[in-house]
C-alpha cells in the first residue's frame, strides 16, 4: 500500500534536519508516542530508532501483547539545499514492512519533509486488509514527528 505523507516546519532545512539527526529529539519523539520502551541512536547521517508498544486489541490475538518497531533513515548529503533519506521500518516478528524515501527541502513555511513509500503486510489473503488497519498509525507516527519538531523548533 502506497504511504505519502508530508510534514511542514516553520524553520531552514538545515536546521530542520539537524533536528531529525539529534537524538535527544528522537528519544522525544519515542517519548510522545507512549512506548513502553525505546532506544533512539544516530550514527553520522543515519538514525535508528526502537520502539515497543502494548498491540492494538484488533491485532493482539496476532501478534501478542506487544509489537516492537524498528525504524532507520539514512540521509543523504546536501545538495542545492535538499536532501533525501532512505527509510526502512519493520515490525520484529511480523510481516510488516515499510520502505520510502523522505525529501527534505525549503518550502511550505520554511521547510517540507515528504515521505513516500511502500507499507507491506505480507499475509496471504488478508495482506491488503491489514495494510489498510495499519497505514493510519503510521501516518499518525509522522504526525507525532511533526508535533514535537514544532516543539522542538520553538525553543
């Protein structure tokens, strides 16, 4: 399933993304989304974060209690005032994937961050249906991004 999402900040692309490669602003962005545990880490252009959350009920009989999220972007240099990252998401013991590429450039009120992608849950038969169930939590995880580096920038 297709995932297109954008987030704008009121702020210069260089110093949008080195909010996105600070980890004290990833582990706020692992804060805001209420996981019971996390571990976020940068390493030169690449970030990594780890997160485990208690599972939906809709899915628990699945998955069990919880379901922990692996997510890694690996930016690019600058060039003529963009940048791009590669991400890659996976669920740990389940089919779930997701692989975009995020775009970083001045626009919007200072800065837009476009993400397209592919979210991937590969069940047999019932694949689409739980892409479908999926995909708002992965939009609403970019908008927790979006609401914290408001935050974040406001300071």
């Amino acid at each position: 399933m297709d995932i297109t999402t954008r987030l704008e900040f009121a702020a210069a692309p260089q110093d949008v993304y080195a909010m996105l490669t600070d980890q004290a602003y990833l582990v706020e962005v692992c804060q805001a989304t209420e996981s019971t545990r996390y571990e976020a880490t940068v390493n030169g252009s690449s970030t990594n974060t780890t997160r485990t959350f208690p599972a939906p009920d809709a899915v628990a009989r699945f998955t069990g209690a919880e379901l922990t999220v692996t997510e890694q972007t690996v930016w690019s240099g600058a060039a003529d005032g963009q940048r791009t990252g590669e991400l890659t998401m996976s669920v740990k013991g389940q089919p779930v994937t997701m692989r975009g590429r995020i775009t970083l450039g001045a626009g919007g009120p200072g800065t837009v961050v476009a993400l397209t992608g592919e979210l991937k849950v590969a069940i047999p038969l019932l694949g689409k249906k739980l892409e479908q169930s999926t995909a708002p939590t992965v939009l609403a995880g970019f908008q927790t991004q979006q609401d914290v580096g408001n935050r974040w920038l406001a300071r």
